[in-house]
C-alpha cells in the first residue's frame, strides 16, 4: 500500500479526521492566498518604488560629482568620490605648450587609490582666513621676524617681518634664476600681499596669499578640515578625466578659450592679460572641471600635506602594487636645497607659462619651503568621507 492509499484510508475510516484535515487544508488556502497577493503588492510597490527612483536618479543625479543632501554636506565643498587612477605626468615637452621642463619628479607614472573624501569648492579667501584670524587672533609666519637660525643663508637685512613678492622687471631678463623676478619685501604678508602700501579692500574673494604651510595647516585645523595630500589633489583635480594633460582635457586653449588664469606676453616682463586677468584673479572666474571645483590649474599654488621628494614616485612605483591612500614620505629632501624642507605645492599660477613654467598641467608637481610664503601661494582645504 501506497503512502497515497494510506491517507486516503485514514481519511475514509474517520470521519472526524477528514472533516478536520478538509477544514484545515480550506485554512492552508486561505492563508497562502492572502500572503501571495501581500507579496504580489508588496513586490508591485518595490517595482514602482524602483521605476521612481531610477527615473529620479536618472534626472536628478550629478554627471560626475557625488553629492549628499544640502543637510549632510559640508559647506562650500564637494565629495569626491574616490577610485584608481594613474598619478603623474608623462614629459610634456613632446605637446603643444607643454614648456620647456622635463618633470622628472613626476615620473613615473603609478597607480593609486583613494578613499572618497570632501574638498573646497575653490581655494580659501580673503574674507574666510580673515574670519580665522578674528576668531584665534592668529598671527601669521610673515608677521613674525625671522631669526638666523631659521633662515641661515638670508642677508641680515632680510631678517624682518616680510615675504616673497613677485617683482617683474623693467626690461627682458635671462630666465636661468627666478630671483631675478622675486624679492623678499618687508612688510608683506597676507593682508598686504604685495607689500605695505598693498590691502585687501575690493580683494576679498580673492586666494588668500602669503601664507607659509603651518599658517594653511592652523587653519584648516580650525576649520575642522586637513590640508589634502598630493594623491587626494591630483585626483580631484583630474575630475573624473583619464590621463589628461589638463583638468579640462587635451588642449590648452578649449575651442580657443583660455581655461584659466595663467600667463600671457612676455614672462616675466608683461602680462598680457588675455585670459581676463592681469596678475591674480578672484576665486571661480573660469568653468569648475568635472568634480564642481574651481582653480585647479593657474591662479594661485596650492599647499599640499606630503614632504617633497623628486624620487618619491619611484619609491612608490618599486613597491609594485596600488599605493593605497599614500600621504607622502616621512621626511623633505631637495638635491638642489637639501638644508630646506619643503611641502609640495600642486596647480600653479597665474604666473605660469610655457615660456618658463607649465606645471599648471594636471600630473605635474612643486615644492614650496615651508617657513615662506609668496604672493601667488595659497591653498584649500579637504576632509575626509565618513
């Protein structure tokens, strides 16, 4: 007898059994009935819910920058949103303007990857760092004497409080010693970037200028933000671009357009002035690149967090695996000033051309003494994703 004849027999023999299991079966049906059609509504509305979402997404979403909710985003800045890419630059003599430096400090070309992280829409301002400086009654390293210990080589007329100004000269000079468009200016400091007779009024949109690494670093400390390193800078200035040359693309001049604030005429004599502006501009005058940020070439130099080294790029390529977030090496050393420790600077200047210097390119590096600032130096600030 078959498990079937069984139950059939059970079923037939007892009547109570039956009724029972008839009546049971009845609630059985019920039951999954009304859990099929809840999941049938539940599975239609996660559709809908689904269809809504990826139409919103599909019209409302950026085209390249991630962004959070107004609520959850820090002010002023954008999110990155972290990845691979290839850091540095290929020698750009063999382009179109692409100067006359080989980079070698920027070779070789090796692959990092980054955590996502916030950064400043544009570099700090004027009126930001003088909201720091009402606040914490800071003072600046250019408003402090320096001593001989700090600056040994300095001539002891230039052991006063001042900066680095650009100077240009009167007439063509040989481009073999940049000293000879730079001059130590006393009184000089963020609030006269140019010099004592200089001011800010009119300025205030303008980089902050004449700020050394430990003024930049107090205040993004301030600011509850970091200075980003040199991997997180170039990643957010590519803006999402793969081995370009430019923050914009191939070209240096887009459909004829200069894309930002660099050089133009005879350097270091006249500034043209064909990309609007004579000398320093303020922040956003030019189209943001991929990730909403603004001067990420030209303009101003930005401060980055690692030590400077020509042969760092080596060392992280020797190590034959993606440099995971790499932060710099632990110590500064420059062959052609090795008493100096420096930080790398990252996006040149309005002073930046192909006649003399085009590392307004986006792989390219500087390096910038970290006890002196200079009137075309500043910087922005980054934070790190939770």
């Amino acid at each position: 007898m078959t498990a079937a004849d069984r139950s059939s027999k059970d079923m037939s023999t007892n009547p109570v059994n039956a009724g029972s299991n008839w009546i049971l079966l009845l609630i059985l049906f019920v039951v999954s009935a009304v859990a099929m059609g809840t999941i049938v509504r539940s599975m239609k509305n996660t559709t809908d819910s689904s269809s809504a979402t990826s139409k919103n997404s599909t019209s409302n979403a950026p085209k390249v920058a991630i962004r959070t909710s107004p609520e959850t985003a820090p002010a002023g800045m954008v999110l990155i949103p972290g990845g691979q890419f290839d850091m540095g630059c290929e020698d750009p003599r063999q382009l179109t303007s692409g100067g006359r430096e080989a980079m070698r400090d920027a070779r070789p070309v090796h692959r990092v990857q980054l955590d996502p992280f916030w950064t400043d829409e544009s570099e700090v301002t004027n009126e930001q760092f003088a909201a720091f400086v009402k606040a914490t009654k800071y003072v600046t390293v250019a408003e402090v004497a320096p001593t001989a210990a700090e600056f040994p080589t300095a001539p002891p007329e230039n052991l006063v409080a001042g900066s680095v100004v650009f100077t240009p000269p009167q007439e063509d000079v040989p481009l073999d010693s940049h000293f000879r468009w730079w001059n130590y200016v006393p009184g000089a400091n963020w609030r006269h970037p140019t010099g004592p007779d200089s001011n800010l009024k009119g300025r205030e949109k303008y980089p902050v200028v004449q700020v050394a690494y430990e003024d930049a670093a107090a205040y993004a400390d301030w600011a509850g933000k970091r200075l980003p390193t040199e991997a997180e800078w170039e990643f957010a200035a590519r803006g999402g671009l793969i081995n370009k040359p430019y923050s914009w693309g191939d070209d240096l001049k887009p459909a004829g357009n200069w894309a930002a604030n660099i050089w133009q005429g005879k350097f270091p004599v006249s500034d043209a002035g064909e990309d609007g502006f004579i000398g320093m501009a303020p922040v956003a005058q030019f189209q943001p690149n991929g990730y909403g940020l603004y001067d990420m070439a030209g303009n101003v130099w930005e401060w980055c967090s690692d030590w400077y080294r020509p042969d760092y790029y080596a060392e992280l390529s020797r190590q034959g695996s993606v440099a995971l977030n790499p932060s710099g090496p632990t110590s500064s050393h420059d062959p052609a000033e090795p008493l100096v420790k420096k930080r790398v600077m990252r996006g040149g200047s309005f002073l930046c051309t192909d006649q003399y210097c085009t590392r307004y390119m986006v792989g390219s590096r500087g390096k910038g003494d970290i006890m002196t600032g200079t009137s075309h130096l500043g910087f922005r600030c980054v934070k790190s994703a939770k």
